[in-house]
C-alpha cells in the first residue's frame, strides 16, 4: 500500500452487512436500514476487503460483469463498460478493493444497492451519477453524488432512460447492443416476475415505457443484477409480463 492510497481510505467507520450487502457509513447501527439484519451479520469495510475478491466476468468485448467470491450478501452485479472515451460502471461492488481498474464515472440505476461507491469514488476521483429522486431517499444519504440527474441523459455513449417504477429515480441503461436493466425484473426457473419490492402499479406501468424503449432497438444483450440473458430470449418474457400485468 502506498501512502496515496493511505491519504484516500475512508477517514470514519463503515460496515458491509453481510446478508445483503448494504454499506453502512459512520456508527454502526443496531439493524441494517435496507435488510433489518442485526448487527452481528457486519463485518468492517477492511475486513471485506481482505475476504471478499471482486471478479470480473466478460459479457462482452466492452461489458464485464462484476461479482464477489466469495457471494456477498444478495450479491447485487454490476458492470463495467470500457467505452472509446472513458471506463465506467453501472452500479457498484459491495466489496471494496482498492486493486480494481479505475473508472471515471459509476452510473446508478437506483440507490438501494449503492454498495462501496463511496470507497471506490475516494480513490479514483470518479463521478457518482444518480437521480435526483432517488438520491433524496435515506438509504443514499451519507453516499457522495456528485450528479443528480432528472431527465434521460446520454454520457460517455452510454444512453441512460429515467422510468421510475421500481424506485421514483429508476434508470435504465444502454450501451451499443447492451441492456442494463438491473433488478427491474427477476427471473428464475419458474420464469420472470417483477421485483416485487417496490410500487406493484407503479412497476408495471413504467415496464410499459421501458417496453416501448428497448422493442425498437437492435439489442443483443441483457446485465440484471444476478444474470446474463439474450435479448432476443429476454424480449418476449418481459412481454408477456407487461400485458398480463
């Protein structure tokens, strides 16, 4: 460790809920705020560090998925995007290593998972981006945004659709041939259903905007927050689950 990785650790307390995977800053508290698992389900920031290796997994010639091993909590991926202009990520690794490639730029579809961008934003001076709505939440409070969007954006070539939904600031994105639709919907062996924590109507209506998006694209590929999908696969499951509802 060099003494300008030193000067950037976190100067106060943080604490990684090991259930699902929140990052909590400053005093520990009694409850995880997102989970409600007790405190003996943390563990310090440093010590997961140490525990947990943040993988990254090739979608595709510019996508890598990002997972911990071993599985942290709910394990919420992300991804990174190595655009012409810039390396970013959607979302964030709830561990933190400090030996991961820098990003310029990490792009939230919502601020339940926020994980360890705070650390990592620490580091390597990247822009935090996340809508205004959702940044207001407490959950996102003691997390640095450095842009808070409102409307749909484009940046680094990346594509970024405001629907709300699943949250008021929920943002989907794309890139080229890739859809970053995070954990809108689940999908198991028993087919796809919407998170379903969040506004039941809500969701489902604003799944008819995002349908309307992504039907007219030349799309390839899927990220959700726990799977890889072709979109010529994906496309008609999320169909069938916008019209019945």
């Amino acid at each position: 460790m060099n003494s300008s990785d030193t000067d950037k650790l976190p100067d106060h307390p943080q604490w990684v809920c090991l259930q699902c995977g929140y990052n909590m800053i400053g005093e520990m508290p009694d409850i995880c705020p997102f989970c409600g698992a007790r405190h003996d389900q943390f563990m310090p920031w440093d010590e997961a560090e140490t525990t947990y290796r943040v993988n990254l997994h090739g979608v595709s010639d510019s996508v890598a998925q990002l997972l911990s091993a071993p599985k942290l909590g709910l394990e919420h991926a992300a991804y990174r995007i190595e655009t012409e202009s810039a390396a970013v990520w959607i979302d964030s690794p709830s561990a933190f290593n400090r030996n991961l490639a820098p990003v310029s730029a990490i792009l939230f579809t919502h601020h339940h998972f926020m994980g360890a961008s705070n650390q990592y934003r620490r580091l390597w001076s990247a822009n935090v981006w996340l809508h205004e709505l959702d940044a207001q939440n407490e959950l996102a409070a003691r997390f640095d945004v450095d842009q808070r969007f409102a409307d749909d954006f484009v940046v680094h070539g990346i594509e970024a659709f405001h629907t709300g939904g699943h949250t008021p600031g929920f943002t989907f994105y794309i890139y080229r041939q890739t859809l970053f639709i995070c954990d809108y919907v689940f999908q198991s062996n028993t087919g796809m259903q919407f998170n379903p924590f969040g506004p039941t109507s809500e969701t489902l209506n604003q799944a008819k905007r995002i349908l309307d998006i992504v039907s007219g694209r030349d799309l390839k590929t899927v990220c959700g927050y726990n799977y890889i999908a072709e979109f010529i696969d994906w496309l008609p499951d999320f169909e069938t689950l916008v019209r019945k509802g």
